[in-house]
C-alpha cells in the first residue's frame, strides 16, 4: 500500500491523503482516526486567518464602558458593550417596560358593567 504524506489543509485542519476523498480533520487531533497517521508538523502549519470585524472580541469600547447601570436604583458600572450591569438588571427593567405597556393597553380599562336579566 502506497502511504500518502499528511498535509495542512488550513490553519484548523490537516488532510491524511491515504484516503479517498482525502480525510479532514481538526488540528487539536494529533493522528488520523481511520489509519493512525500522524499529524504533519505543527510548524509547516499556516498562519491564522486574520479577525473579520477588525478589534477583537475583549478590546473595550470607550462609547459604551464607564458608566453607570440604566437600571433603576442600581449603581453598579456597566459591563462591556452594554448599558447594564449585568443580565438581570437588563431582565428587570424589560419586566417592568412590559408591565408598564399592559397597564397602558386598552384592554385593561374598567370592565363594563353588564346588566343582569
């Protein structure tokens, strides 16, 4: 049998060739499932692709750290990308913007008083 050398598909996946089509597989796997080859160098690896969406996911905006919750009553500083201290604060004030609309709705006016026959 012919044994095809592995070869890095792309920076998260390598290609064991003894197969047809070629076996994907992931980078934190160090040999092959089906033959038990083994991975090729990780030093022949290509480089990480670069961030779509530009700064990357923990850098702070400045536009939005700093300040204090929107919730009512709460004076804890706000988390990243957000005007809420935390996910419950953010849950309190949709309660209570829920509630508001349903005392407001139409369909909370007196009932009518219906005449008994």
């Amino acid at each position: 049998m012919i044994q095809h050398r592995p070869r890095w598909i792309s920076y998260g996946n390598w290609g064991c060739a003894n197969h047809i089509p070629m076996a994907k597989i992931p980078s934190t796997v160090t040999s092959c499932w089906y033959c038990g080859t083994d991975r090729p160098a990780i030093d022949l690896r290509p480089a990480a692709p670069p961030r779509a969406y530009g700064q990357p996911r923990d850098q702070v905006l400045p536009e939005m750290s700093g300040g204090l919750c929107a919730w009512e009553g709460c004076k804890n500083p706000t988390t990243t990308q957000s005007k809420y201290c935390s996910r419950k604060c953010s849950n309190n004030n949709a309660r209570a913007r829920a509630a508001a609309r349903k005392e407001q709705s139409p369909e909370n006016a007196a009932p009518l008083a219906e005449s008994a026959e």
